[in-house]
C-alpha cells in the first residue's frame, strides 16, 4: 500500500469530512487552533511556510493569492506540520522534484477537492479551477492524484 494511500485512510478517520466534503480556510484555521499552530496571513514571496519557532509551530500563508488556493496552501503547511515536523518548508509551486513536498501537496489537494466530489465534477464538465477558485496547475496536479489513487485501489480490490 502506498504511503500517500495510507495516509489519506487514516486522515479519513481523523478529519471530519477529509475526503467527504471540501474543506475549507475555517476547516484549517480549526485543526490549526487545536494543534496550537499559530497562522496568519502575509504578503511575501512563497505561497506558505511552516517554522517552528522556540518550540511554537508556525503557518503563514500569502495574503495574495485566490480563497481556495489559500485554502490548500494551508493545508499543505498543515501536513508539514504534521507528517513533517521540524525545520523550515516553503511552498511554491507542485512541480517542486521533492517527496515531502509532493506528499504534502497530495494530501492537500485530497482535502480541498474530494475524491466524489471530483469523480462529479469531471462527469459533469466542471471548470474544476473556477469551481474551487484555484490556479489550473494545482487542478491538474489534483487529477494526477485521483489518477494514481484509482490505479492503487485497482489493485488493492483485485
């Protein structure tokens, strides 16, 4: 079973509504709040960072950037957080040839767009990036996801 597999089951569980519902800024700044992290918002260069500072884990997220954008640029800082403890991460763009950023990416996206939901959307022709109010690049990356997440459940039914 892969790794991102395993983790999107167990967020299933730990989430409400990870994988069953969009999940939103207010979602974030919730799960934030009750693991402590400190968030704001402010205009700089990078997308989202993560830092723990004196033991005191901190998000910041680009003030500039689309709601649903910064809806999964939260996220991503929070899987840091979580499956990626530590140090300093920085967040610019998916194509990043980085395993944890790609992790994070990947399990954030799950959270903003559900896999149901994103099985309608395609069936129904959806402009998935207008719908979520997110740049093309993050909606394709989201298809990958989706496409590797069939590929694995092919083989975990068969």
């Amino acid at each position: 079973m892969s790794l991102i597999y395993k983790i999107i089951t167990q967020l299933n569980a730990e989430i409400p509504g990870y994988n069953e519902r969009p999940l939103t800024y207010a979602d974030f700044e919730d799960l934030c709040q009750r693991d402590g992290i400190i968030t704001f918002e402010h205009k700089m260069p990078a997308r989202g960072w993560y830092f723990m500072m004196d033991e005191q884990p901190f998000i910041v997220i680009n003030r500039s950037i689309f709601p649903g954008h910064k809806t999964f640029v939260g996220f991503h800082e929070y899987f840091h957080h979580k499956y990626h403890p530590g140090g300093y991460h920085y967040y610019n763009a998916i194509g990043v040839n980085n395993k944890i950023e790609r992790e994070a990416s990947a399990i954030a996206a799950v959270a903003i767009i559900p896999t149901k939901h994103l099985e309608i959307d395609i069936k129904r022709g959806e402009d998935i990036s207008e719908k979520y109010e997110i740049p093309r690049y993050l909606v394709d990356f989201r298809l990958k996801v989706y496409d590797s997440y069939r590929q694995h459940q092919m083989f975990e039914d068969g």
